[in-house]
C-alpha cells in the first residue's frame, strides 16, 4: 500500500513528539486511514532518506521524553490533599500520586536507557589499578593445569612465534 504524504508527515510529527502526545507508533499504525506497523517498517526498510528522517524524528521523541520527565518531577499539584478530618485539618501527602509520578519517570527514564543508551543510558568508566605483569615476572607455579592450557592457547593464537610459556 503506497503511503499518503499526509500519512508521512503524520507519523513523523507523532514520532517527534515521543510519547508525550501519548500515541507510540504502533498506536497510530492502528488509527483509522493508517498504514499497518508492519507496513511502516517495510517502507522504512525500502526507502533509506525516509528511515533516516524516522530515526531523526525518534531522538527527537527521545528527547521530548527526558523533558517530560522533568515536567512530571517539578509538577507538585496533586501531591498534597485536604485532610477532611476535623480533628486534624490542613493538608495530607498524596502518597499514590507521588508514587505514581515517580513510577512514570522511571518507566520513561528506563525506556529512555534502553532506545538511547548512548545518550540516556549509564556511563560506565573503567579503570585499572595495581601493576600489570610481564610474562617473566608471573610465577607460572601457581596455575592449575587449566590455567597453563589455557595459557598455552592463548600464547599460540596471539604470537606463534614467541617462545613457549613451558
């Protein structure tokens, strides 16, 4: 099925927006007049400029997604409630609604991780302390048989040339 330009830029407008405007892409494959998300794929898979353009709508919903996230912490509307009891008046923790804010922006920050890791996912620095042993210095003695196998085939693989470790 050869898809509109309307149906293009649709897509690609909801896309952008992430889920912010709360439709995924397989929701709106789903509306009335659009294409399937199967169809979708195969068009991205058929024309390259226009899976560049999906892929650049998505970072953008990606995103529009972290902002959100920003918005649903700061939001503090219904976080407090009145307390209709007369013995104790004033206002009470909406101890649901925080609870659900806060499961919204993990869900989101965790899809964010997984689409995105790059950009949204943990960064992870490696490091190396202590010393590095040469060859010479190790004491082989303290291997297991294993250990010198497996030594063995890891020295021949690397440099077939280089003296045994025997």
């Amino acid at each position: 099925m050869p898809f509109t330009p309307e149906q293009k830029a649709e897509i690609l407008e909801k896309v952008a927006t992430g889920l912010s405007e709360g439709v995924p892409l397989r929701e709106l494959c789903r509306g009335e007049g659009m294409p399937s998300f199967v169809a979708v794929y195969d068009w991205i898979n058929a024309d390259p400029d226009w899976g560049l353009r999906i892929a650049r709508a998505r970072e953008f919903g990606a995103d529009a997604l972290a902002e959100e996230c920003l918005s649903i912490a700061d939001n503090a509307s219904n976080d407090w409630m009145d307390n209709h009891n007369p013995d104790d008046p004033g206002y009470r923790l909406n101890g649901e609604h925080v609870q659900r804010s806060k499961l919204r922006i993990e869900t989101r920050l965790k899809l964010l991780a997984k689409w995105s890791p790059k950009k949204y996912g943990e960064h992870v620095q490696l490091e190396h302390s202590g010393e590095i042993k040469t060859p010479a210095e190790t004491d082989l003695s303290k291997l297991s048989i294993e250990d010198l196998v497996t030594l063995r085939a890891i020295q021949a693989k690397a440099a077939p040339d280089a003296p045994s470790v025997d």
